[in-house]
C-alpha cells in the first residue's frame, strides 16, 4: 500500500493513531511513517517483530462472515 493512501484512510476513519504494518523491503520505517504522516494528522507509528497491540472497543458495528 502506499502509505500515504493509509494515511487518507486513517483520517478519513478518523481514527485515533495509524500503525503502519507490512513494510516494503528496502523502505525504512521513518519514510513510511513520514509518508503517512503528511495525510494524516494522529500519531503514526511502524510495528517491530513482536510488538504487541491491544485495540479498544469498536463503536460500530462490524458484520462478521460465517464459512
């Protein structure tokens, strides 16, 4: 993904800090969170191996897909 598209999408959920996951090869982290950071205003940051994150509650809805 190009990061600055993940910043357009965190902003536009406003949601309230964007982790950026999956890195390309050869990009530092600092230019992505550089590149996410110029579309979104929230703290931005890059997962590490075996970084841990715990996520709030949703407050919306969200459809589950049985299968």
């Amino acid at each position: 993904m190009v990061w600055g598209v993940a910043g357009d999408l965190a902003a536009e959920a406003r949601a309230g800090r964007l982790l950026l996951t999956h890195l390309a090869l050869g990009l530092p982290p600092t230019d992505a969170i550089r590149r996410a950071s110029t579309r979104f205003g929230g703290p931005v940051a890059a997962a590490r191996p075996g970084d841990v994150v715990s996520v709030g509650p949703v407050s919306v809805a969200v459809p589950t897909v049985e299968g």
